[in-house]
C-alpha cells in the first residue's frame, strides 16, 4: 500500500535523499518505492528558507499505472496546422487515439530551425518563415521551457507527464514551477517527432497554409505552399486544428477573407527589463540566495490607470531577438536549463484597449503592433539591434549614455533610443508609474542601472478564432481553432493542455 506525506520539509543544502530516511522511518522498513510528488520553496522568512515536499513510498515495489487510450478504427484525416505545444500536444494524444495525424509547419524542424535563428541572433539576416516566432516548437521552443501555468486545467498533469516522457527532466513533474531550458526542449522535440512518426503521424515542414476549400460550410481541403519552392498543394481532410500561434498574421487575413469568424482581443505591450541575477537573488531569499536556483519573481501594479505586469520572467536568462516580419523589432526573453547567466530578465507589459488601436477594425491591433514594432527598428538604427534605456533615464526623459552595472544581453546588438519615441504614450506612463512601485514590493526593481530594452509586442493574438462548444469555429465546421494564437491559452502549458482537449474531443466524434 501507498502512503503519502505531505509537507515535509528539507533545510537549504541537505540532499534530496534524506527524504528517503523520512519515509523508512515512516513505515519502519525498508523503502522499496518512492516518488517524489511535489516540491516547492517555502522563501517567506529569508531567515529560514527550507524546501517542501510531498512524497510517496511504499514497503513493497509498486509499479505506475500506464494510460489506457480508445483507439479509432479507420482513422480519418486530419491535418495539425501549426507545430507548437498546441499542435504537437494535439497530434501525440491523436496517435495515442490511433490517429494518423498530417502536422503542417510553415518554418523549419528544430535542428536546422536553431541553426537559422542563430544566423539572425549573431548576422542579423531575419528567415520571416523560420524564426524564433515560426518553426518546430513553435515561440516556446526559444522562450525559456517555462511550463507553470495560472490554469488549473486537469490536463496540466498530462502536459507535464508528456514532456518528462519525451526527455524533459524528471523534476518537470513536481516542481512547484516547473522548467525545461531551451536547451532541453531541442531534445524533447525531437524525441516527440520520432513517437509520431513511429506510430503513422507525418510532418510537413517549409510548408504554409494558404488558403481552404469548403463545402456546405464544413472544411473539406487545404491549400499549402512549400515556402521554399513555392510550389502549391491541395490536401484533402476530414477535418483540420488550426494552431497556427499568435504571430501568423497572414494566416489571419486568408482565413477572415475565406469567410472564417473572428473577434478583436485586447492584448498588452512592452519591454524587456534586465537586472543583475544575483541582485534578483538577494532581494528575494537575502544570503541564502547563494545556495539556491537563480530567483524569480511575478509582479502586478496598479499605481496607473492601466494594470502593469510582469510576465515570462528567465533567471540567469537572456533577450532574444524575435522578429518574424522584415522591418520590425521584437524581443523576448530565454534561458537554459541552468539558468546561470549574469542577468535576469521578464516582460514588463502595459494593458491596452481596443480603443488604443481602432475597435471597429479586425485587424486594428495587428497594425498596431506593427507599428511599435516598426518604431524600434527604426529606433534601433534599421539593423535589427533593438533600442534600449536605463531606467533612471527613461524616467527623466533623457537618452542614456552609457551602461551601467547591467550590460545587454540581446544577441542582435543594442542602440541607446529613446522608448518614449518606441511605445504608445499612455504605456510610457503607466511604466514610469508601476516601476517604482514594483520597486517597494521587489528591492531593487526600480535599479537606477535597469535595462529596458524594445519593444515587446507579441504577448498574445491581436485576434481570436471563434469556436463553439463542440471546438469547431462557429463559422465553419471541421475546423478546430486551438492554442495561443486563437486565443485560447496563454503559454507552453495552456497551450499543450488546449490540444490535448482538442485531440480528445475530434476523439470522442470519431469513436
């Protein structure tokens, strides 16, 4: 039998096998099976920080049980348009359902994908379909491996489970705020595509979608174009996810012109703020941060009328250029599994409007983000660097000079810019309002010496892909909207659980 202790707690420094000691001394015996459950840090008096576990053991050996799937039999066609966490989630939960999923990917696989994003990082010669936006992956894949979530979906569980099978490490799945490292996730990936092609399921990548064929509104075909060749296909299918990411605006405007139903979301927009790791470090655990993984933090302010906050928060990580479109600078943020980098960075997003940007346009606050995004190449010198201020300069309006203890970490370069001539002005202020507040509640935070680097655009989709309850866009059937890009997630997490959601329900039709 199974028992569990919950709470237990472990001193900064002792090994993780002491927990084997405290279920021996538990059952009186020898321990046979053991698993940890859950692990935390309890960091709320710097001067007693301890680990919490929960663990389970046993005297006897205990085997895990293995999932049991429903299998369809003559599987239709279905198409996974779109190989980020949504898409490959929804395709490996289709295979286990006997499915032999088409997985279309506008950029490239993940080992020539790398190679190509470097080439942009280190020469600035930006590929608009493969790129830290597009490609096996898809965003998460070059944003960190972050997989906490604020949802509390019950397919989480599965997510995290999914990634440790496929090679993530095995603390992904009780950590407390689980972390896979961008350099693990190229693993992971590849290991994924193997058990999907292993099982009948196919990619097609350099391949876009662009354009649909429909019947008595049911989607009955794709039209695809190999990127490179430009050479045009038509696939038949039974039905299609479309997990396209929030940065497919093209993909948008064909589907809006073809008919499909879509809303205007509100979404956010910002910078990068880059502090020193081990400043992070000893405002949140004091001396003790020495001892422990590079700290994080998640803050919200309200000290203006628009809410600030922080958002894909990489300790001991990096600012990445992250452009998809010539002409434009975005930025994002990544780390490694490490996590031992000089510096620390997060987003730091201001709330817009629908009528910042034209509420009546669909495509409104797509040209918006153009827009900023267009204003830091422009800022930037029109070489891909991205524009950048210290903080006690953005707050005095005046152009920083020179660096300070915070050196840039953005692979593309860096030019001194002002960002008040970058974003929106009613983002300038909120930041200049909710920076020192921060500041109060994280020491530090409003560092004279902060780096703000421009601009951060690609938060989430400026559009949202109708879907009824059955997922199926409202406008069309047999198309399931899915992921981020749809407007129905908000991360690597939510995303992979949403196409785990979509994958059973085209499941439950088919069985």
């Amino acid at each position: 039998m199974i028992k569990r202790l919950d709470n237990v707690k472990l001193p900064l420094g002792k090994p993780e096998s002491d927990l084997l000691k405290v279920a021996a001394r538990s059952l009186g015996r020898e321990v046979k099976f053991f698993k940890i459950l859950k692990k935390s840090l309890d960091a709320r008096d710097k001067r007693n920080i301890f680990w919490l576990y929960s663990i389970a053991f046993s005297s006897t050996a205990e085997e895990e049980p293995k999932p049991q799937f429903g299998r369809v039999k003559n599987p239709p066609t279905v198409a996974v348009i779109g190989g980020g966490p949504a898409g490959l989630f929804c395709a490996v939960r289709l295979v286990e359902h006997g499915f032999k999923p088409v997985i279309i990917e506008r950029g490239e696989c993940v080992e020539e994908r790398r190679q190509t994003c470097l080439n942009f990082f280190d020469n600035r010669v930006l590929n608009e379909e493969s790129n830290v936006q597009f490609g096996e992956g898809g965003a998460g894949a070059f944003s960190d491996g972050k997989l906490n979530t604020r949802t509390k979906d019950g397919l989480n569980r599965d997510v995290l489970s999914l990634f440790v099978k496929f090679g993530a490490p095995e603390d992904v799945a009780y950590l407390n705020k689980p972390h896979v490292g961008s350099d693990r996730l190229y693993g992971v990936l590849q290991n994924l595509r193997a058990f999907v092609t292993a099982n009948g399921g196919s990619y097609m990548f350099d391949t876009k979608l662009v354009g649909i064929g429909q019947a008595d509104g049911k989607l009955t075909s794709l039209k695809l174009e190999n990127v490179k060749s430009g050479k045009t296909t038509e696939l038949k299918v039974d039905c299609a996810v479309l997990a396209v990411g929030h940065s497919a605006r093209d993909t948008y405007e064909m589907l809006n012109k073809s008919g499909v139903y879509m809303e205007a979301r509100d979404f956010a927009v910002g910078v990068r703020v880059e502090h020193l790791a081990r400043s992070i470090g000893l405002a949140q655990y004091g001396e003790n941060y020495k001892l422990l993984p590079a700290a994080d933090y998640q803050l919200v302010s309200h000290a203006h009328e628009r809410t600030v906050f922080t958002f894909c928060m990489c300790p001991g990580g990096v600012v990445i250029p992250a452009a998809s479109e010539k002409g434009g600078v975005v930025v994002n943020g990544m780390s490694m599994r490490a996590r031992d980098g000089q510096n620390s960075n997060s987003a730091l997003m201001v709330q817009m409007h629908r009528s910042d940007f034209g509420s009546d346009d669909l495509f409104a606050g797509v040209r918006f983000q153009r827009e900023l995004e267009r204003n830091a190449f422009v800022a930037g010198g029109e070489t891909y660097r991205a524009p950048c201020q210290l903080f006690k300069d953005f707050n005095a309006d005046r152009l920083s000079s020179d660096f300070g203890e915070v050196k840039p970490t953005y692979a593309a370069g860096t030019a001194f810019a002002p960002l008040s001539q970058v974003l929106p002005n009613v983002a300038v202020q909120a930041l200049k309002a909710a920076i020192p507040d921060m500041g109060r509640r994280l020491r530090g935070f409003d560092s004279p010496d902060a780096l703000l680097t421009g601009v951060e655009t690609r938060f989430s989709s400026p559009v949202k892909i109708v879907r009824g309850e059955d997922l199926q866009s409202v406008s069309l059937k047999n198309l399931y909207p899915c992921g981020e890009g749809s407007g129905y997630s908000g991360g690597i997490t939510s995303s992979a659980a949403d196409g785990l959601k979509v994958a059973e329900t085209i499941f439950a039709r088919y069985s």
